[in-house]
C-alpha cells in the first residue's frame, strides 16, 4: 500500500506533541519510507537506525546550504559560514573526522568528568538557592536548565559563565543556521557576525591559554596543537563553538524532558526518590524515552541497500533515534517510562564514528540534577498541562517547562 508524506504527517502540531504514534505507523507499515517533503529516506526501526550509524557509506554533510544566485559580497559571507561550521567534527568524515576527533578527545583528558562532579553540584544547588530566593515558580527550561548547562561548559573550557547570555544569543542564531537552506539575507549578515565575534572572543581566549596553560578543556586542546598535532587554528576555533554550543540544547532537553516525564509518573517519580541509586538507570531511561536529539542525518556516499530498500548515491536518510528508541523488538513496552529498564542500549548519543563526545559529561550532569531537584523541590509540580512543544524534527523537548515547587501556604 502506498503512504504519502500526508499520512506520515511529522510537521503537524500533533506530531511535535507526541510522534510517537506516527513512528509506531511508520515502523510497522513502511521502515523505510521515502518522505517527499525531506525528499529523504526516513527509517523508524532501530536496527536500521543503527546499521545508518554505523555504515561507512553514510555520510555526514553540514545542512547548511544557500542560493548561488547573489551579490558578490554575500557569496563572500556565505562561504565563510559554511567553511566555519563545515569544519565542525560532526560534519567531518573519515579520514579527517578520525583525526579531528582523536585530537579532541585527547584534549578533552585535561579533564577528568568525575573529578568534576562537586563543581557540577555547586553549579545546580546556586542556580536553585537563587530560585528558591525568589519565588515559588520556575520556567524549568530557561531559568534553570539552560543557564545550568552554559555555566557547566563554560567552566569546563575556562570561559566566564558571566557571558552566557552572550552565548545563548550566539546559540540560537547558530540554530537557524544548522536547520538547512538559508536564504533570508538578514540572517545571513547576522551568523557572519556572530562568527567573528564567537571567533575574536575564542581567539582572545586561546592566545590567553597559549600564555598560561591550566587544567580546563581549551588548555588542553591548545596543549594537543602545540604538540605539532595537525589541529588547525580555524579547525580548534571552529570547534570550540561546537563544544560551547552542540551539549547546550541537547542537555537542557534532557533536563526538561527527564523532569517532564517524571512529574507524569508520579510513581517512578516516588520510587527514585526512595531508590537515589537507581539514578545511572533512570537518566538513561529518560533518554531513551524522550531523546532530546531525535534525528541522525546522513547523504549516502555510494549505491546500497539498507533495511531491504536500495538507496542511490546522494539521497538523504535521517535516521529517527526517537523511533528507534521505542521500537518493541528492543524494547518491552516501549512507550512505558521504566526507570528499572535494563538492558537499555537507546541510540540518543549516537552509535558509530560519530558518538557523541559529550556524552560522560551529560549523563554526570542527569545523574547530578534530577536528584537535587527531586530532594530540594519535595514539592514540585506542573504549572500547566498545556504544553508546547519545539516544532523541529530535529529537537525534542518543551520550549518551556513552569513547574511551581512551593504550595502557597505550605
Ligand atoms: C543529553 C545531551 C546530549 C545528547 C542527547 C547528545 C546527542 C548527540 C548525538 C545523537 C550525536 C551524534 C550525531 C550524529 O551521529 O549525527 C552527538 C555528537 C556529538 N556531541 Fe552530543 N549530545 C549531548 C550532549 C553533548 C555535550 C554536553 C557535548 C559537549 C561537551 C556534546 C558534544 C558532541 C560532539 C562534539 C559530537 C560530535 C562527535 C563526532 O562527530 O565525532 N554533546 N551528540
């Protein structure tokens, strides 16, 4: 039986709230489905998802694109842009991303993720001393969650946590500009900006490394260049936004959406707070069950054949980790959240070349934050039921979260 893109319907509000349905659909009836609108294969079943991840011939390319018809001195921009994001080691692939990607996580041993356990814990009980200070309501996402994950990164590549509204503009903007075609030529201006002023500030704190090596993530990435290890100027810049911006979203994400689902279960909710060891097990949970990055993006670098379906060379395939996630054959009753779920291989750091370099960090921040809003918000509770939900394939969470943690009176 044929399906239009119609009756796979991902860009409706019902989606964004809940595409679990529609995966379900999509799994059982066409895994493999060409999706007009993408003009892409679309695969929901976890095997494929992670046969794409690990497929050599499935190449990563930046979304980023722009009309070839323009003046002269926006081409100029454009090419800048594309050249600076390109060099990010998520758009690279071997030989080069296997390079780039040692010589980023040789720099990322300057720091040792455990050891920053009592900073992360400092980070979280500061930003709720201040909340609790100040009322008895939060928007869980921006109040809390998002300056969480700047201030966490910022310390960890040795920058100011003061500049992190600075950095959540760079970050939003950045977005637009990882979405696809480009063609609004405002927008255009305003990326180039922010690229030379992300370049100028991260240059400044480079050279301010280079003079006095410490013990933070930008030291160690210079340590590895000056080691004559092959990492570009423009290549550790460039990838410096990457770490300062790629862990942002994704980790607020996982905060809301791990909150999100616990305050609808109020039974796993009542069993972690009677079983904190069980938090390792239930971050991975949330993660599975909400995945904050839904979406894996590949081009196929050759003719193949994946999940019975023959692919062309060139054609796009994104690779639906949040399907993949609640797909039955690898998980019992997937669309129940089990914070005892184990064995629990999701795909929501990835699989393959490419997983994710934040990943320890990430999942020390979960197994930091739910415990601490769970023992110092006892009574934390939804502000709305009415919730909206990021209208991107791309990102799964709520654009705000108000909880009230305080009853009036109480
Ligand atoms: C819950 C939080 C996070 C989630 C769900 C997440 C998810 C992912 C996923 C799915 C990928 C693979 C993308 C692909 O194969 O196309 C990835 C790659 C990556 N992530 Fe994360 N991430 C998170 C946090 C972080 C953090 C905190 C950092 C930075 C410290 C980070 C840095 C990276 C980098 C650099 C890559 C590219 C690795 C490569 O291409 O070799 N991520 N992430």
């Amino acid at each position: 039986m044929a399906h239009s893109s119609d009756s796979y319907n991902l860009l409706s509000a019902e989606a964004f709230a809940n595409p679990y349905p529609i995966y379900g659909r999509m799994r059982s009836e066409t895994p493999v489905y060409w999706y007009e609108r993408f003009e892409a294969w679309v695969l929901t079943r976890y095997d494929d998802v992670k046969t794409m991840l690990d497929h050599l011939e499935m190449l990563v390319v930046s979304p980023v694109s722009f009309p070839e018809d323009v003046p002269t001195e926006q081409q100029a921009k454009q090419q800048k842009i594309a050249e600076f994001l390109g060099r990010w080691v998520i758009y690279q692939n071997p030989p080069r991303q296997t390079v780039l990607r040692q010589l980023l996580s040789q720099g990322f041993k300057a720091i040792t993720i455990r050891d920053l356990r009592p900073r992360i814990q400092a980070i979280a009980d500061e930003l709720l001393d201040e909340l609790t200070a100040n009322g008895e309501e939060m928007d869980v996402i921006w109040d809390f969650s998002f300056p969480f994950a700047v201030t966490v990164i910022a310390e960890i590549l040795g920058v100011p946590s003061s500049d992190r509204y600075l950095f959540k503009a760079w970050a939003l903007k950045l977005r637009d500009a990882n979405i696809g075609y480009i063609d609004d030529p405002e927008l255009i201006d305003e990326i180039d900006q922010i690229i030379d002023a992300a370049k100028s500030y991260l240059s400044v704190l480079v050279a301010e490394r280079r003079q006095n090596l410490g013990g933070d993530l930008t030291s160690g990435l210079v340590r590895v260049q000056e080691d004559g290890r092959m990492l570009e100027d423009e290549e550790l810049l460039s990838n410096l936004l990457l770490l300062l911006f790629g862990g942002q979203e994704t980790t607020m994400h996982m905060i809301g959406n791990g909150l999100l689902a616990l305050l609808k279960h109020p039974d796993q909710c009542q069993m972690l707070k009677e079983n904190p060891g069980l938090i390792e097990i239930a971050v991975e949970e949330f993660l599975r069950y909400e995945s904050p990055g839904p979406l894996a993006m590949r081009i196929t670098g050759t003719d193949l054949t994946l999940g019975g379906q023959v692919m062309c060379a060139g054609q796009k395939v994104f690779g639906m980790v949040g399907a993949a996630n609640r797909d039955p054959a690898h998980f019992p009753e997937p669309d129940r959240l089990d914070i005892t779920r184990q064995p629990n291989r999701h795909l929501a750091f990835g699989h393959g070349v490419h997983f994710c370099l934040g990943a320890a960090l990430a999942r020390l921040e979960g197994q930091i934050v739910f415990p601490t809003l769970l023992r110092r918000l006892p009574q934390l509770r939804l502000g709305t039921e009415d919730l909206d939900w990021c209208r991107s394939i791309a990102i799964r969470g709520t654009t705000t979260l108000p909880v009230v943690f305080k009853l009036k009176g109480y």
